[in-house]
C-alpha cells in the first residue's frame, strides 16, 4: 500500500471518531511531526512529555502535559483526557538494561482498559526481528549486528512492549519503521509484518500514524512502514537514528 495523503490511506474502513489523540513521546522528532500533523487534521492533542517548558509547538488545540510515561498516575490521567494513542517513545541506544517500552506499554493498557479506551498504535522497529526482514545481506547484516550488540537492550524492550500490545484485547496496531530520517516525506508504503526498504521519512511515518485512526487494515497486527526510495548517507543516519539528533 502507498499514500500520499490522508485520504489515499484512510479509505478501507474506519475506526470510528477519534478526535482527542493523545501522544507520547511528543518531545522526540518524530512525536512533534506527529503533534504538528494532528493539529493540521483538526484533532485536540495531548502531548506527554518530561520536559514541557522545551516543547516548541503552541496550539489552541494543544494541551502539553508533564510528566513521565512509566508513571501510573501520569498515564492514569492522560488516557482519561483522551480517545485514542499513540506511542512513539524513543531512547538512545545503549548496553545499560531499558524498560520504558514495556513499561509505558503496561501501564497503557491497563488505564486504556479502566477507561474503556480501544484504540493503540505504538511504534517499535524493524531491529526488533531482523531476521524475517526481505533485503540484501548488508542491510540485513547491519540490523542483526545492532540487535545482538549495541541496541540490544533496546531491542529487548521494544520486542517486549510488542508483546504486552499484542496479546491485549485493544484495537491495537504496532509499527515497524526502519532507519527514520528528518528528510521531507515522499509518499508511505506498509506492508504486514515485513517490507522491502531501508528507511522512513518521519513526516512519512506521522503520516501513516494518522491514518490508522480512520483505517482498520492493520488492527490487531503489526506493520511495516517505508518511504519507497529514500536514500540517505550513512553519516546522516547515524546522527537522526543512532545519536538521535
């Protein structure tokens, strides 16, 4: 499948009326493309972030709110506010043990569940099982490198988070993005579970994530997403994906 547009994507069914979006992860790249484009749709959001007073956007429509995703009050309170999510936490890759992944994904779902919530999309990775990914051995090869090494424990959490989202009874989605990249979006492709392509554009991936609110293709299964075509440097990937800059 590729989209150019909401329209192009969201035309296979609905999820019903999910204007009051929460989003976590707002105060990352990708969550504030995410914050900007569902501003520009019209939804009111709610953007979680630890760091409220650094967060650019201003809204009428857009309520920032302080706090920690791996704080059951804070999730408590910021599902009660909302219709629907959208996780897109994001942290560096390092060799130390991380949980906020599953953590958050935990808490979620339990709050979604009190608050009769349904609708969930979290973001994780291809790097989550690189093995199943159709693409040359250097690529490959790449992704497993950093799955054994030094996204590991990433990796780890990110493999857990999708297995607390996927045996829930919500009206979930997971993402599968590859290498994500600040250049301008060209146009998205998803294909379950697995898709040729090396790397997304994160206005792209904003773009996929929106429409999923109004298209149920992908409920209750796991998506990968690409920008079809994309080429970027190896220097600036390591930067946007490795350093997260």
């Amino acid at each position: 499948m590729i989209a150019n547009d909401s329209e192009a994507a969201g035309s296979r069914g609905t999820t019903g009326h999910l204007s009051r979006l929460l989003v976590l992860g707002a105060n990352g790249p990708t969550g504030r493309e995410l914050v900007r484009q569902a501003l520009d749709r019209g939804h009111e959001v709610h953007a979680l972030t630890r760091h409220p007073d650094a967060f650019p956007i201003r809204h009428d429509r857009l309520h920032v709110l302080a706090g920690d995703a791996t704080d059951r009050a804070v999730i408590d309170d910021a599902v009660l506010r909302t219709d629907a999510v959208i996780c897109t936490i994001g942290t560096k890759f390092t060799r130390h043990e991380v949980d906020v992944y599953s953590t958050s994904a935990h808490l979620l779902i339990t709050a979604m569940a009190k608050y009769d919530r349904r609708r969930l999309i979290v973001v994780t990775s291809f790097g989550v099982a690189p093995s199943q990914h159709r693409r040359g051995p250097v690529q490959k090869g790449s992704y497993v490198l950093a799955r054994r090494t030094f996204a590991r424990t990433v990796y780890d959490d990110m493999a857990r988070m999708e297995s607390y989202v996927s045996t829930s009874d919500l009206d979930w989605t997971i993402v599968r993005p590859p290498g994500l990249t600040n250049t301008p979006g060209e146009g998205y492709a998803t294909q379950e579970t697995e898709i040729n392509g090396a790397f997304c554009a994160r206005p792209d991936l904003a773009l996929m994530l929106l429409d999923q609110l109004t298209d149920d293709q992908y409920l209750q299964k796991i998506v990968a997403v690409t920008t079809p075509g994309l080429a970027v440097s190896a220097l600036q990937m390591f930067k946007e994906e490795v350093l997260k800059r």
